[in-house]
C-alpha cells in the first residue's frame, strides 16, 4: 500500500470530515521487500532511532549527534535493488531523497517536466512551488506543453481556520497559498485564457485536500509523498515511485482516479477568480 498519506482517523474517514489523498496498492513482492530494506539499513537501524517500545527513551538532546550522522547518511542512501531496464514494458522505480545535492527524487520530478511532450498534470496540495520547479514549469509553458495543475482550495487547506474560530498565526499559510496561485495566475494569464494552462481548485465541504504527484503524457507517473514545495525540496526526506507505463497499461485506472478527482473541483479561467488580500479577514491582514 503506497501513499503519501498518514494512517489517522481524518485520512480513514472515521469522523465527520476526510482528507483527500491517493492509496496505491502495489502487488510487487520485490518492490516491497526493496522499501522494507531501506527502512531497516537506513532509518530503523540507526542510533538517531528511539524504539517507542523500549524501557528508557533517550531524550532529543542525546540524540543530537546521532541524528547528524542519521541526515549525512540519508542524503548518500539510495534503494537498493536489481531490475532490468527496459522501455516497453510497464515498470516502476523506487527513489528517495533528501535536500538539495544528489537528491534523486527531485531531479527526476525535474526530468519529468523537462522532458514532456504533450501534457503534464500535477497533484500539490500547497501551492508553493520552490523556485527550480516555477522555471521548469514556465519552460515547458513556452514549449507549449499543456498543463493541467490541481491544487486544494485555501478552504480545503489543512491549517484553514473558518472566521468564526479563534484565529492563530498558522491560519495565515493558506492565504498565502493562495497569493502563490494568483500571482502564478496572473504571470501565465495568457496561457489561461487559451487554456494550454489549466488550474482547478478543489473544494468539497468542509473535508481537505492533500493529494500529490505527476503524470506525464500518459506514460510516465509520479506517485509520491513529495508535497512539490521548498520544504519538500531541501529539508524533508522524501520517496517516491516512477511508474514507467509505455503500452498505457494503467490509463484506465488514471482516468478513474482523475475523473474523482476532478468531480470537486473548479476551473480558474481568470485570476480574478481568486481572492485578493484586501477580501481576507482582517486577522489575516494584519502585518
């Protein structure tokens, strides 16, 4: 079971409200026992590693040079495995990373869009692209590559706090979200009103958004945890699965997944279909 999702009762739909996110069941013994692996020699070994079962529970500050060593080692670790490339047959790749030098994970999410042909449709809960993707995305955008991006409306923001709750500094972030996607909007109008650019928000009551992920000219797919913002992108140990599927194998089950996706969602034809900052609440205004 793959996904970029915790296991808690807001994700499982165990209340009132759900948040939105993608579960992939993968039946690869292989794949499993390559991630099984990572997790044992990379993380799980570690003396940075405090088994929540154990008697005594170093503190943090014991830990301190453990953890160190625990973040050099995570920036060299790669998956370990024996596949047989190929480019006609459905497979998948396991990658992983973390910051910003010899990070795997993310120069392929840059190869991805770098390398599209036709069509580039992106999943991201938080629009805060960090600044290597925002180029990649105004090149292909030139290229004439159409692309399709899908992002949470701020109200389907984890850290939204609706008017009539006590307002904390947090609740600021979806605002700010938001600003992103406008001025994004704004820089790329042109290609909005053609439609090569299409932004949708998604939004369905009172329930979250948290989906993640890319999918390339209907062969070449990122499943990934990979939230495609800065914190992401330098600070986070990331993985994710390229899926290579050159016979389109999987487009039945992409299309059913999109098709759900998008039930919820609105297109953004204009940029004056997003709130500017002088319609925020006043607690979000204030400096």
């Amino acid at each position: 079971m793959y996904s970029g999702a915790s296991f808690n009762n807001i994700y499982l739909h165990q209340a009132d409200r759900y948040r939105y996110d993608r579960y992939w069941l993968i039946n690869n013994v292989k794949l499993a026992d390559t991630m099984v692996s990572f997790l044992n020699k990379e993380i799980i070994d570690k003396d940075a590693v405090a088994s929540l079962n154990a008697d005594v529970i170093p503190p943090m500050n014991e830990l301190r040079f453990a953890n160190k060593k625990l973040i050099r080692s995570l920036r060299r670790a790669t998956f370990e495995y024996q596949g047989s490339p190929s480019t006609d047959c459905l497979a998948v790749t396991p990658l992983c990373g973390l910051g910003i030098r010899n990070n795997k994970l993310n120069k392929t999410i840059r190869k991805l869009l770098q390398c599209a042909e036709k069509h580039v449709l992106i999943f991201t809960p938080y629009f805060n692209l960090p600044t290597a993707i925002e180029r990649d995305i105004s090149a292909l955008l030139k290229r004439g590559i159409k692309l399709t991006i899908v992002v949470g409306d701020k109200t389907a923001n984890d850290f939204y706090i609706p008017e009539d709750k006590p307002y904390r500094t947090i609740g600021a972030l979806p605002y700010l979200y938001e600003t992103n996607l406008k001025r994004f909007a704004k820089k790329h109008q042109k290609r909005l009103a053609t439609q090569q650019l299409s932004l949708n928000l998604w939004r369905h009551e009172q329930n979250s958004f948290h989906l993640k992920g890319i999918y390339v000219d209907q062969r070449f797919m990122m499943l990934t945890g990979h939230n495609l913002n800065p914190r992401a992108w330098r600070l986070d140990v990331e993985n994710g699965l390229l899926i290579d599927d050159p016979k389109q194998q999987l487009k039945p089950l992409i299309d059913k997944e999109s098709a759900q996706i998008f039930e919820n969602t609105h297109a953004i034809v204009s940029p004056n279909q997003i709130d500017d900052i002088k319609d925020y609440p006043d607690s979000v205004k204030k400096p």
